[in-house]
C-alpha cells in the first residue's frame, strides 16, 4: 500500500476525523477496493506529520462503524464489498448496490442469453501454467539487463523467431531486420502514416474492418472503398479511385469471410507494379484457423517486388492483452524507417517480447495453436449443425475458416429486423451493416440480401445450443 495523500486543514476541526473522513470517503466512492491495505498508523502518521494516536483514533473509527477491519500481525484492510454493500442498504432513501449494478447493466445493454460476438476468443485452453513458468524464469538476475532500453524494432532473437514462424506457416520471404515489433496494429498503422504520407488515398473494400479504418481517417488520409465480389475486391476500380495504398486481408477478410483466390492476387499485384509508390497492405486476419482445404500463403509471399507490407498479431491465436503486432516492411520502406523513424522507441516492454519469444521459439505456441484449432474446428462444426434447420430461408457463408460466419437471408426480411427479433429473444447478432464505411462519400445502401454475423470463438458447445435454439423461435 501506498502512503496515502490527506489534506489536512488548518480550520479548527480535529485532524483525525479529517483522517476518518477522507478513507470512508475513498472506501464509498471504490477508490479504496475491498481487500486493499491501508498504509501503518506508523506510517501514515510520519507521511502525514502528525502524531500516531491521531492516526489510531481515525482507523479505531473506521474499525468501529465497519469500513475497515483489522488483521493481527498483518495490518488494516478495506472491509469485503458485500459488508459494505449491506451497510450502505440500510441507510434509508439510499440506492443499493444491487440497483446500481442493474442500472449499470441496463444502460450497456441486455444480458444476453447467447452472445455471437466475432471478435471474441475462448481463454479456457490457454496454457496459464507454461506462461507463469516462463514469466518466472525470465525475471531473474541473470536476466536483468531486459530492463535497459530496447532496439526501436524489438529485440533481435524476437524478430528472428516471428520471421521464421511467419515463414513456415504464412510462406512470408523477411529477414528480421524487415521486422517491426508494436503493441496492437494501432502503433504500425501510425508508424506507416509516417512513411507512406498523408497524401496518399487508400482503398479500402466496403464492409471492412471498421477499426483500421477508422485509424487511417484519423491520420487524415483520405480513404476511398472499392466494391468486391466473391473472389475479394474489384481491382479494376483501383485506377478509377486513383488509390496509392490498399488496405486488404486477402486470407480471410473480415467481415465477409471471403478468400482472395491467386488470380485476383496476381492481379491486386500487377496494379501495385505499375506505379514506384504503391502498396498493398496486408492484414493477415485470423489467417491461423482454417477448416478446409489446403493453408493458403500470405499474399506476402507471392510479392517478387516488394510491394507488400505484412501486418500480423498474436491477438486471435494467443491472446488480445498479449498486445504484439508485428510488421514486415519492403526494403525501400525499411531504409525511409531507419533514415526518418530511428528514433520511434518499441512500445512492448523487453519482457513481454522475452516471454512471447521463448513461447513461440520452444514449441509452446505451435502446441497451443493446435489445440485451439480443435477446439474451434469442434464449435465450428457444431454451430453448423445446429444451423441446419436455417438453410431453407438462410445462406450461409463464410464458413472455410476464422471465428465467425455470415448468415444470408433468402427471405424479404431486412437485417434490422432480424437483429431486433434476436434480441428480443436474448440472443446477440451482428449486422454485416456495422462494418460498412458511416463516411458520407463510402455510404452505400444496407447490404443485400439481409446479412448477420455469428462468431462462435467464445462460446461453448452448451451456450452454442442454447443460442440457436432462442433464434429457432424467432427466425423459423
């Protein structure tokens, strides 16, 4: 516990019911938690210049009315919440804790029966053990020197075991000196804000991944979208929009699913050759599960002229906290980065990167990815299924690899109405419209035929069920 900073006043007033007054304060307004411990009477007395009985009468009140409870031999601690919570219910005219938990509740939103969320992942396989021994191991004194600064593009041995994954499993052609390490994609999106300008107009296909989008307006760049079909975005509208960048996820595009077959990469390609400045950025999105067919390379690994600049994270196949992006530049990028960006310091800590990197360099990634892999194939499997009794009014799409799919309506039912139907079922889906451009210029009407989302990644089998049977009833 911290010393705890107290503005004593010279009013008159005792000091130690200031003392009291000011910790019942911080209990009742959550800044105190429950649990926590409050600094000695010793201490706090010294911190605060006054004497240690003015500080044991203050805690001996708190003690008194049950903020605050005593521990021999351990010290003072803030009350558990469920004390405090029947104290507050019995002051009269006083809301109670179970109340404001429900308004609380109510103001985000229903509590949902089954929430298909596409952007959620399950935790339950993630190996807590083998992460806690590995943070152990490497806080150690032999280890001290992870606590100086880092190289700006993240420690070498991490680079090199990114670019050795990244080329046997995605086919991706980098040296680790190509590599720049970030926390989340945000930081890379900016660092390319710097090297390729402000100027440049980017494409983008419509729906897309809103939250890159939305960074790249703020950057000010003007984003112009490009309409798509089955195999991916029309290429040929490139020249039309005069586009100088596109933004892509050729292995699995989000929202739609769709996989960017190899004629319209050659293709995508060929349109970057044809000017010095374009690029292509990819986005390997949820590039790590696939339930059919063969693993389909990353567009990276097709570029012979250094067009591509590869993006990928650990979010989806690790964790999102682990925050770790990553970024393959082409060598005339490379240089601008090390000529104008050098002085850009990495923003994952040297622990995290000695974590993640032995993680992945002994083994333990590649392990833990196969098991999730059978884990999702095993959802995957069921939510199609259980899905059906849907594919007389339903199409479904999207369903070769990732964390979601798409339900197309073949019926006149629009897709407000069946998001407000589940939802009156308890049931949460997502409109295929929340991921298109709000942007005046990108706007473009609802997608036809009535799309929805369903993701499936942090569900389990029961709550899968349970969820289709809830939209049975308000679909069929």
């Amino acid at each position: 516990m911290y010393d705890m900073t107290i503005r004593l006043q010279a009013d008159g007033s005792c000091l130690y019911e200031q003392i009291y007054e000011h910790i019942k304060k911080e209990i009742r307004d959550g800044k105190l938690l429950a649990g926590e411990r409050l600094p000695s009477t010793r201490s706090l007395a010294e911190y605060l210049q006054v004497a240690r009985s003015t500080v044991e009468y203050a805690y001996g009140q708190l003690l008194a009315e049950g903020y605050i409870e005593s521990m021999p031999c351990k010290g003072y601690f803030v009350c558990p919440m469920e004390v405090l919570a029947q104290m507050e219910d019995d002051i009269p005219g006083k809301q109670s804790r179970a109340d404001i938990c429900t308004s609380e509740r109510d103001s985000v939103g229903t509590a949902w029966i089954c929430d298909f969320s596409p952007h959620d992942i399950d935790m339950s396989g993630f190996p807590f053990g083998v992460w806690k021994r590995i943070t152990r191991n490497i806080l150690t004194d032999a280890n001290s020197d992870l606590f100086s600064r880092g190289e700006p593009q993240g420690d070498y041995e991490l680079r090199l075991t990114i670019s050795r994954y990244i080329h046997s499993s995605r086919g991706v052609n980098c040296r680790p000196e190509q590599i720049v390490v970030g926390a989340g994609n945000d930081y890379l999106l900016l660092l390319l804000e710097k090297l390729l300008g402000k100027q440049v107009r980017i494409a983008m296909e419509n729906p897309t991944y809103l939250r890159s989008c939305r960074i790249l307006r703020s950057f000010f760049y003007q984003i112009v979208t490009v309409d798509a079909d089955e195999n991916g975005m029309k290429v040929g509208q490139l020249e039309k929009k005069n586009a100088g960048a596109v933004y892509c996820m050729p292995s699995h595009q989000f929202p739609s699913g769709t996989i960017m077959p190899i004629g319209r990469r050659i293709e995508l390609l060929r349109w970057a050759d044809k000017a010095p400045d374009r690029y292509i950025i990819e986005d390997d999105y949820d590039s790590e599960f696939r339930y059919h067919g063969k693993p389909i390379p990353a567009l990276q690994a097709t570029d012979g002229h250094g067009r591509v600049i590869y993006i990928g994270s650990f979010s989806k196949s690790i964790a999102p906290a682990i925050r770790v992006s990553f970024m393959v530049l082409p060598e005339i990028l490379l240089e601008k980065y090390k000529r104008e960006l050098f002085f850009y310091s990495c923003t994952v800590s040297r622990i995290d990167q000695s974590i993640l990197n032995e993680f992945i360099r002994d083994g333990y990634f590649e392990r833990h990815l196969n098991r999730m892999r059978k884990i999702y194939r095993g959802k995957h499997e069921l939510l199609l299924e259980e899905l059906r009794p849907f594919r007389k009014n339903f199409t479904v799409t999207g369903e070769n690899a990732g964390l979601h799919l798409l339900l197309k309506a073949k019926t006149g039912v629009s897709e407000e109405e069946l998001v407000r139907s589940a939802e009156q079922a308890g049931v949460r889906v997502y409109g295929l419209s929340e991921s298109m451009d709000a942007e005046p210029a990108c706007r473009t009407a609802l997608p036809e035929p009535a799309t929805v989302l369903m993701g499936f990644g942090a569900l389990s089998h029961g709550q899968i069920r349970e969820g289709i049977r809830c939209l049975k009833e308000a679909w069929l």
